[in-house]
C-alpha cells in the first residue's frame, strides 16, 4: 500500500502559508488586517479540513485496520494531540468571531499564534517521523483488489 508523501507534504506546506499568511495580517493594524482576516481564516480551516482527511484514509485507517499502530512509538499520543488540537481549534473559530477579532484584535493576534503554533508543531512532528514510519509500514502491505 502507498501513501502520497508528496499530497501529505503539499498540505503542511499549504497550511504553513496560511499561519504565515495569518501572522502578517495580524501583524498589521487592525483596520488593515482585518478586513482580510476573515478570508484568510476560511483557506486555514479548509486546508486543516483537508490534511485531516487525507491523513485519516492514507495514515490513520490504513493502520488501524492492519493493525500497525503498535509499531510506531507514540503514535497514541500524537493521534490524541490531533484529535485535541481539531477541538481546541474549533474553539478558538466559535470564540473569536468577527466582532470579537473587531474589539480585541491584540487579543485575536496572540490567540491566533498559539493556537497556529500548537498547529505547526504538531505538523512538523508528522512530517518528521510519523509520515515516513507510516508509509514504511504501509509499503509492506499488499494491495488486496
């Protein structure tokens, strides 16, 4: 069984952008950043959307139904960090709404980097070892079809 490094990579680099994108906007004064805010907070939820996707049918199903899990150290807790992380941003989305960004933009700014930091950490985690274990274990699996 393959798994599509490339697409995964491509994804962290698509997110990376938009926490970067995220962090100039916020840099900027309010009345200048926030009117791009909302946009560029939209890219970052579906690129999240889409890596969580990918990562479920080409990384985590596939080893839980080869039962291949055991085999990488702390995927357990990596997996939790991820299932964490989805909720405390879902959080963060439902607290900082557009008025709440409007009246507390220094407030969103810090906020928006811990969260997207927690985000980036955990992705260069994935790219670092759980990705190429993954697909070395996978790689081992015949295609049944």
């Amino acid at each position: 069984m393959r798994v599509d490094i490339r697409l995964l990579e491509q994804q962290h680099a698509t997110i990376r952008a938009a926490i970067e994108e995220l962090h100039a906007l916020t840099d900027m004064p309010a009345d200048r950043g926030l009117p791009m805010v909302v946009k560029a907070r939209l890219r970052l939820a579906k690129a999240v959307a889409d890596n969580v996707a990918t990562e479920i049918a080409q990384i985590h199903a596939p080893l839980k139904t080869h039962r291949l899990t055991h085999h990488i150290p702390k995927y357990g807790a990596i997996e939790a960090r991820s299932n964490e992380l989805r909720g405390l941003f879902s959080t963060h989305i439902a607290r900082w709404t557009l008025p709440a960004i409007r009246q507390d933009w220094v407030g969103y700014a810090r906020s928006m980097r811990d969260i997207t930091g927690q985000l980036a950490d955990l992705i260069d985690r994935e790219d670092q070892w759980l990705f190429p274990t993954a697909a070395a274990l996978l790689a081992r699996i015949e295609p049944t079809g």
